[in-house]
C-alpha cells in the first residue's frame, strides 16, 4: 500500500462514491462504446440490444431504460462521435475559431478540413452503419437529422469563406455547401483510408480540393 493511500494515522483512505448522477453517465458511456462496436460488427439490422448489453456489462433492462429504442441508441453513437472528448458541438470546437482566425481562404479550409478530420475518425464507421440499413425508417432518420445538423454547420463554413474572401465565379452559396458536405462527407475518408492513405495525406488532398472547388 502507498503512503498516498493511507491516512495520517495508517488507515486506507476511502475514495469518494460516485454519485448517482455520475454512476448514471458513466454507464451510459459505457452502453455507448458498446453500441459502436456492436453496429460496427453486426449491423444496424443484425444488432441486438442484448449484444450491446452483453459487450457493455449491463442488464439489458438498463439499456432499454437509457435509450428506449435501438434507433435512440445509434443517435446517441452519433452525438457521441460527433462531439468528441470535450462534449461539444463542431461550432464549439476549437477548428471553428481557427477558420474564423485565419488569415487566408485557404487557411480556413485547412482548419476545417482539420477539425473535420478528427470528427470523421470517430464518426465514419457508425454513419457507414447507418447508411447500410435504407429499408429502416428509424435508421434512415437518424441519418438525415445527422445531416441536417452538418448541413446547417457546414453551411456557418461558407458563409465566412464566401464573406472574406469571396467564392469562386460562378459558384453561389449553396452549391458551395453541396460540395463541401459531397467532399468532406466519410464516403471518401473510408474509401482512401481502405486504399492505404494517412489522414495527413488524406487532409492534404482535400485542403487542396477544397480550395480548388471553392475559392475566388
């Protein structure tokens, strides 16, 4: 035993409980992690909500209680993804200040394609997983309010390319946000990653698609 686990008087000093509220984040963490493997493994269709309680180390009465529906638990994969260690949405993130501080068109892209990096490197599989299952309303949901929200985001990109430094001629807004969600999207990370490419390498060539698509 350490001297830094007894107290002054020799006796082990007791670690503080976990409360109920962080017992409860804790397992929804863990059903969560669980759940990725799981989809990854089985399937959007070939998943079991007893599979993910089995790999999570839980009741399968506690999964239900947490997420109700296999659908609620693959959006929940989703936002666990997308906001990433520091629980924080994209515009949050710290890539989004960096596009706004940057100096260059090109410097904003390279942000982005930076952040969005990161954000793909969790998020690809279990969007992959997602997309598999077209005949599932529920999984088809979850994957067009997912894109719904990068929309909108992606969309924040844009307009500050298109405010300071202006967008290619002949290329309007919309179109910008077209392409930059069509480039950026985790079809073509996947693909290239499957091919043998870095991330570096794969961030360098969208920077430079990125800058050749959209800027003046």
């Amino acid at each position: 035993m350490t001297t830094a686990s007894v107290g002054r008087v020799g006796k082990p000093v007791k670690t503080p409980k976990r409360t109920r509220r962080e017992q409860a984040a804790a397992t929804r963490e863990r059903v969560i992690r669980a759940a990725i493997e799981v989809f990854a493994e089985a399937g959007y269709v070939g998943t079991r909500m007893t599979d993910i309680a089995g790999r999570a180390g839980v009741a399968v009465q506690t999964v239900y209680f947490v997420f109700h529906t296999k659908a609620e638990l693959l959006q929940a994969c989703f936002d666990h993804a997308v906001l990433g260690p520091d629980r924080l949405p994209p515009p949050q993130q710290p890539f989004f200040a960096e596009i706004s501080a940057a100096e260059s068109g090109r410097a904003a892209l390279a942000a982005f394609v930076r952040g969005n990096t990161a954000i793909l490197t969790r998020v690809a599989v279990i969007k992959e997983v997602a997309e598999s299952a077209p005949h599932e309303p529920d999984a088809v949901a979850v994957v067009e309010r997912s894109e719904q929200l990068r929309r909108d985001g992606l969309g924040q990109v844009v307009d500050q390319i298109a405010g300071r430094w202006g967008l290619r001629p002949g290329l309007d807004a919309g179109d910008a946000v077209d392409l930059l969600l069509m480039l950026s999207t985790s079809g073509p990370f996947l693909e290239l990653r499957r091919y043998g490419w870095s991330d570096t390498k794969y961030a360098e060539w969208l920077t430079d698609a990125l800058a050749r698509e959209l800027l003046a």
